[in-house]
C-alpha cells in the first residue's frame, strides 16, 4: 500500500515539460454520482480517490499538450493571414485588448487600433493586389503555457519574402516573442512582438545593403500608443532578444522544484463507473493528439523524399486510391498514377546536378472525431535547381486530406496550390515565371479541380478551416464516437491509467525535442556557445560538415569556437533555422531520433554572404527526466554564395576537419554536397509500408 500511495503522488503532482494549464470542466471533488463498489462507498474508499486525483492528473497534463498544438495552429494561422494581407481575420484572432509591436514602430493597444495599424500596413486595403507577394513563415515554436493554464509565451521565427514586381523585393527575417490568453476556452493572440532583424533588397542582399527602414513602417502616419519596449538596431547591427524561457537543460528545474510550484488538481467524481467513462474518454483524446502527430511526420517524411528523387518511397506514403494535384497539373488517381506523375519530374532516386528542396513547413492538422480522416494546410518553400541550367525559388500551399486505414495514416488528396515561381538571377520584384501547366508528357485523369493564376496574380488557396477564434469547429462534435469501454472496476481502471500515463509521456516528449531543436537553433543563430553546449549530455557529440566528431562537454564547446567567437557582433550574420522534424522515440521512452532540415542565411556586412542547407540526424537521451542532446550530426547539402546561386555554384567539398581544433575522431560518414548527389541516411523506415529508403550511387 505504501508504495501505491507513492505513486499516485507523483502522478497528481508530476507535471509536464509544458508547463501546467487548467483542465477544462474538471469537476470539482465531491461532484457528480456517488456509486459504489463491492459495498463499499466509492465516495469515501481511499483507492477510488487515488484513482480519481490520478486521474485528474492525466487529464490536466493532456489539456496542456492541447493547449500547446491549439497554440501553434493560432500563429501559423497569423502567418497565412498575413501572407494574404487579411487584415481582419488576423485582428479577430486577438483578444479585446491585445497588442501589436512590429519592429520599432511602437505599441498599438486593442484590437481597434491593430486593425488600424495593419490597414495603414497594407496601404489603407485588405488583401493583396496584382504583382505584390508577402510571404511570412512562421518557424522554430518554442511554446511554454503558464502554471494557470490561461496564458502562454512563444517564440517564433518569421522568414519573410516580400515586394512588387517591377518594384522592389525584400528578404526579411527576425524572431517573435509573443503572449497568449485563454478566453472561454479559446486561445487567442495577447501580444505580438516581432523583432527586426533584417529587411534587405534582395539585389545584393544582406552583403551589401543596410535595412531598408530601420524598423519603422507606418509610425510616422499612425503614431503608436506606446513607444516601443526595447529599441535595438537593425542590419547591419545585431540584437538578442530576450529568450522567455531558460536553457532547457542547464536551466531546467529539478522534478521536486516543479512539484512544489504546481497546484494540487480536485480528483472530480471519483464513482468507478464515473472513472472508467473519464479514462474512456482520455484515450479517445490521446489518440486524437497522437494522430496529429503522426500526421505531421508523414507530410515531413514526404517532403524529404521528393526532396532526393525517392519517387516510389512517396507514391508508397498514398492510400490505394489517393491522388495527387501540383498546381495546375491536374488530377492523377491512385497510387500508381501518383509514382508514375513523380517519374516525370526526372529520374528515380538523387541526381548529379539536381537540387529540390520541398520544405514542408508551417503545419494546421485536424482530425476527424472517429480519426477515420484528417486534414491540413501546410507551406512549400522551394530550391529548384538543375546545375548549369537553371535556378528557381518558389512557394504554394498544400491542403491536404489523410485517412487512416488498418491503423495506418497516409496520403488521400495531396494539393498543392502554386504561389509563385521566379528565377534566383532575378528574384519576384523582376521576373515572375508561369506555371507549368498539365504535363504533355503524361495527362492527368481529371481536370484541375481549382484553376488558379500564379504571381503576379493574386489568389488565396481556400482554408479548411474558418478562423479559429470567430469560426466554427472544422468538425461536428456531435460526430464524435463513443468513448472505449473501460470496466467500472479498480484493476481495469488503473490498467488504462498505466496506459494512459506512458503515452501521455510521449505527447510531452514529442513537445519537449521539437522544442530543444528549435532553441538548438536560436542560440545558433547568435553564437550563444555556452547556452548551446548546456543542452548536450555530458557525453554527447556533435559533427557538423565533416569536421569530426567532437565528444564530451569540453569537446563539444570547443567545436562551437570553429563557427566563431561567442556572442552577437556588429555586421555578422548567423541566422540558423531547424525545421521540418520527423521525431521517433524509443519503446523505453528514454532515447530519440529526429530528422530536421537546416537553413541559414549567413554572411558578414561588405564582406560576404551566402547560403546554407542541410539535413540533421540527431539522437537524444532522457536523464532524470530531462531530454539532451546526445549525438548531433548535420549532413551539409550546399555552401553557395548569395550572388552566385544555385546554377552557377562551383563544385565544393564540405569544409573538413580543422587541424587547428581537431576532432576527437574522424568523420563517422563522409558526404558530397551539391552539385554532387547524396542521400543523408534515414533513421526510421517508410512510415506507411515500414521499408528501409536505401540507396547507392549505382542506384
């Protein structure tokens, strides 16, 4: 008995890595019918009332994994809002008296006078007109929900690309710091804060030109309620804003500290009968978060493939029947009809010269009540490139429908709207190139379902969703099946608890190593070595760009020295992102492995500048309950000058071990980065069929 009351003790006060939130509708103790058990009063029978504060415990630690995705979709909402200039349903998804702080304008008070702001952004006009793009990824979420559950902070990282053609065009970048408000049960932006970092020409680049603005936009015209909270420079200066959360490891509290700060939870009904309709109700919940999960790594896995010519590894990721439609292509029905419409991009598998990067960013998933079907919004930002011939950007928006057969997620409808196509040379301010239309080579089996222009014309793919404040759910509740049925008895009831307990765990680990790779990048970003050698395990390692493998603590922040001198510099340019993560953790709960791509815009004012890609395959380990970093290793896939590109770029080598700062052992896996052909291994099979993606240069 001793050791069962110790154990419910950890469960109703062990918190998540998320911070703690409020369960919706969590009853208070002593509601609800009192039933009972074997002539004993469940009201008053102490193992019933373990089971239900237990219980309360799991569904409070669900909510705030909820709370944390209902986050994430809010401002990735915000971002395809923005891209469309669609000033009032970015105002309803503040609360009443929320705040908007775009560079260095000042601060604008209450969702009047936000609109205000965004109207005299947009030139006095909503939406966007003829030959403008405003593209505005939002990246890298590092959410944390406060104790309450009612507010939240997060930080994100815009990458914006902007202008008019025949006008100008801009690259932008920079971080958010935001705050969230739950009202009602819905959450809602409180305050965003976007941090300038640079807004550029894209003639020339980060290299040659300071920032076009200095981080005013309208303030002159509209003058801001309050002045701005920080004044920082822009480029060619550099500024750290303030992260809202500590390092992650190094900082981490200890599990007693964070018990002692979270409040005890009301264990509700505690009849048996009561408990096995809430746990019931609890794994229909889990299962939902654990759907959106899988979801997202199957869209990301589909990315890498196309990314490397892994043509039938993608068709395999389609049900039997699914289709796929690429801008104004058509229809192609069935999975074979989808590999043979991917052949027609070129030849299986990576190609000498061949570049095509298909990020896969920005996700919005909902899934069906029975999780029989799901859908999702995502952004395509693309590098395409084939060596001496040609050298494209562009972007589209997916929407996407899922469905679940035999217990496995894959690909119904795969629909992707074209944005706009322009060549690197030029960039969308000069040169906006036509969509490529249905292949002569291979008709599709049906017309296009939605015919649309590519930029200059303007066009917004249709939501799946409406806004997800003012708007209605995407799916009925009243669709919502029955909950599994759990025998009424203590046994049965603890069981699924035990259950329940494991796979909750998942959900915060899978919160927990997205966010460790998103910080991994923040302190990337401005050369903040110490924070980021603090999250490896003591015997971790890192190997970036086939320099060697540097083991251990001290190794591992020497190896950070070879990137530069620690800390933020006047004129130098670092801006490192990590996307696209496709997480798998280990049966035991205690080891990972992710796959994420890397970005980097990189450069020094009047000296240089340049792009960088690449692929991670990195391991984590869960000591005392804290997720490390335990093997961090890049696989490099270019190095190319801003003012060369793509098509132009000269054949390199990986920059290779330094003689000067040696590793502690060699390269484990040597590589050739474009134009040269490579495939960075996978961790994880073919998530649909559970094949290994192998390849040879002999193909």
């Amino acid at each position: 008995m001793f050791v069962k009351k110790y154990r419910f003790f950890v469960y109703l006060l062990a918190g998540s890595a998320l911070g703690l939130g409020a369960c919706d509708d969590l009853p208070e103790a002593g509601q609800g019918a009192q039933g009972s058990q074997g002539g004993v009063d469940a009201s008053t029978d102490p193992v019933s009332s373990e089971l239900g504060g237990r219980l309360a415990r799991l569904e409070h630690r669900k909510s705030l994994v909820e709370d944390a995705n209902d986050i994430k979709r809010l401002q990735r909402a915000y971002g395809y809002y923005l891209d469309e200039a669609l000033w009032d349903e970015i105002v309803d998804l503040f609360a009443a008296d929320g705040t908007i702080e775009i560079g260095l304008d000042g601060v604008y008070v209450g969702r009047d006078r936000v609109r205000e702001f965004l109207y005299v952004l947009g030139g006095g006009r909503s939406g966007l007109t003829e030959g403008q793009i405003n593209e505005h990824m939002q990246l890298m979420p590092v959410v944390t929900v406060a104790p309450d559950g009612m507010t939240a902070r997060g930080r994100w990282r815009a990458l914006i690309m902007a202008g008019e053609l025949g006008g100008d065009a801009v690259w932008g970048e920079g971080p958010y710091e935001n705050e969230y408000v739950k009202e009602d049960g819905v959450w809602k932006l409180g305050k965003v804060h976007w941090f300038q970092s640079i807004v550029v020409p894209y003639e020339g680049g980060w290299q040659v030109n300071d920032d076009v603005n200095g981080g005013k936009w309208v303030s002159d015209e509209l003058p801001p309620d309050r002045p701005s909270t920080i004044e920082y420079d822009t480029w060619p200066g550099t500024y750290l804003p303030p992260f809202h959360f500590p390092n992650p490891v190094a900082g981490a509290e200890s599990p007693l500290e964070e018990i002692e700060a979270r409040p005890m939870l009301a264990a509700g009904d505690v009849s048996l009968e009561r408990l096995a309709e809430r746990a019931g109700a609890l794994e229909h919940e889990i299962a939902v978060l654990e759907d959106e999960n899988t979801i997202e790594n199957l869209q990301r896995t589909y990315g890498f493939y196309i990314d490397k010519g892994l043509w039938s590894q993608a068709a395999d990721l389609f049900a039997a029947d699914g289709t796929i439609e690429i801008g104004n292509s058509g229809v192609y029905v069935g999975k074979e009809r989808v590999l043979a419409y991917l052949r027609t991009r070129g030849a299986e598998f990576p190609q000498e010269g061949r570049l095509s990067d298909r990020m896969q960013l920005q996700p919005i998933v909902h899934v069906a009540p029975d999780r029989g079907t799901a859908r999702g919004r995502w952004r395509l930002f693309e590098q395409d490139a084939v060596w001496g011939e040609y050298s494209n950007w562009g972007s589209g928006i997916y929407e996407n429908e899922y469905v679940r057969e035999d217990g496995v997620w894959k690909i119904q409808r795969l629909h992707m709207y074209s944005t706009m196509y322009t060549p690197y040379e030029d960039g969308w301010g000069k040169t906006a190139l036509p969509d490529p239309g249905p292949s002569e080579v291979l008709p599709p089996d049906e017309p296009v379902t939605v015919p649309h222009d590519v930029f200059p014309a303007v066009f917004v793919p249709p939501f799946h969703y409406e806004n997800l404040v003012t708007g209605a759910p995407v799916y009925a509740e009243s669709a919502r099946p029955e909950a599994a049925m759990i025998p009424a008895d203590r046994d049965s009831i603890e069981s699924a608890l035990d259950s329940i307990e494991r796979r909750v765990v998942l959900l915060e680990d899978t919160d927990a190593l997205e966010r460790l790779n998103a910080i991994y990048g923040y302190y990337l970003a401005r050369n903040q070595w110490d924070n980021l050698a603090g999250i490896f395990a003591s015997d971790g390692s890192i190997e970036i760009a086939m320099r060697g493998v540097y083991t251990g603590s001290e190794s591992v922040r020497r190896n950070l020295n070879l990137y530069g001198e620690a800390g933020i510099h006047h004129g130098l340019l670092h801006n490192h992102m990590q996307y696209q993560p496709v997480i798998n953790i280990a049966d035991d709960g205690q080891t990972a492995k992710m796959r994420s791509r890397a970005f980097s815009i990189m450069g020094e004012h009047e000296t240089y500048s340049m792009w960088m890609g690449g692929t991670y395959e990195n391991d984590y380990v869960k000591e005392d309950g804290i997720w490390k970093m335990q093997r961090d290793q890049v696989f490099n896939t270019y190095f190319v000058p801003y003012a060369v590109g793509w098509k132009d770029a000269a054949p390199r080598p990986p920059p290779g071990v330094t003689e000067s700062n040696p590793p502690d052992s060699p390269p484990t896996h040597p590589f050739e980065m474009y134009p040269s052909a490579f495939l960075p291994p996978f961790h994880y099979p073919n998530p649909v069929t559970g094949t290994a993606v192998t390849w040879n240069e002999e193909g």
